[in-house]
C-alpha cells in the first residue's frame, strides 16, 4: 500500500514535470503564427519577396508580365490584378508563380495582398 502510494505520487510528479516541458512558451506562439501586415512597406517587405522570387524571369525586358521598374510594376498588377493574384495564390487553372518553385509563404501572399489593397504605395 505505501509503495503504490508513493508510485501514485512519483507518477503525478513525473507527468506534472512532462506536462511543463511540452508547454509552449507563449513568446514561440507569437513567433510562428504572427504575420504582422500593418507596418509593410515596399522597400522593407514587398520588393524584398519580388527580389527573390520574380525578378530575375520578369525584368523591364519580360514580355509576359514586366514587374521592373516600379512603374511597370504597378501597371502589370493594376491591368492584371486578378490574374497575378492567382499566378501567386497557385489557383486552379492559373500560370503559377514562382514558375516551378515553391509558392510564397502565406504571410508574404497577405502582404503583397494588403500591399495591393492599399494601392501600392512606393514607399
Ligand atoms: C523561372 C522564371 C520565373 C519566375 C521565378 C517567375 N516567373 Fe512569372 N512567368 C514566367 C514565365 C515564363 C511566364 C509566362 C507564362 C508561363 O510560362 O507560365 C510568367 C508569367 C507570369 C504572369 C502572367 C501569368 C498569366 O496568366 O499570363 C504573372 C502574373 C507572373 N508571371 C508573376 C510572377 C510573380 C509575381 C513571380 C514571383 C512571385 C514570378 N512570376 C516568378 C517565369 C517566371
């Protein structure tokens, strides 16, 4: 009897241990699911995704949709909004971009679509 007491007491003890150790810490929460989208900017966020994903297919020369320089850019998407937004948001029967790469994380598809709404700004 005193044995499966004191088994009874480690058990609650070793799961409370276990059960600290698993819990996240609410700062980690915080950095895997937020996406802040109210301070973007185009030089801070967006041109940054452009750089790495689509500039070096679609420069000022790219006669399928030119997204340099920025004046260029701002015509393609405005003359083509819908169709750049499901080339990005790989939309079923959509050219899907980046062409044969992986599509851009859901954080940067809501800034590029915050940036959009908020009528590009060039800042
Ligand atoms: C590896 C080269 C490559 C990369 C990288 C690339 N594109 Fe493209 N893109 C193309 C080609 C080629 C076409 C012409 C249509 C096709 O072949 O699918 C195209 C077409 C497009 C179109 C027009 C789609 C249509 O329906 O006509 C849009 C919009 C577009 N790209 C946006 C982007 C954006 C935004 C990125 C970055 C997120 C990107 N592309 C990255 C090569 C690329």
């Amino acid at each position: 009897m005193k044995i499966s007491i004191f088994m009874s007491f480690f058990l609650l003890l070793s799961w409370a241990c276990t059960k600290q150790k698993v819990e996240p810490k609410l700062s980690d929460i915080n950095k895997v699911t937020s996406c802040d989208t109210s301070k973007i900017t185009f030089s801070g966020k967006i041109n940054p995704i452009f750089v790495a994903n689509c500039y070096g297919c679609h420069d000022q020369y790219d006669s399928q949709f030119a997204m340099q320089p920025f004046s260029t850019l701002k015509l393609s998407i405005s003359n083509n909004k819908s169709k750049f937004l499901n080339s990005i948001n790989h939309n079923p029967g959509a050219s899907k971009m980046p062409k044969n790469g992986n599509k851009l994380s859901d954080c940067d598809l809501k800034a590029i679509a915050t940036w959009i709404d908020a009528g590009m700004p060039q800042d």
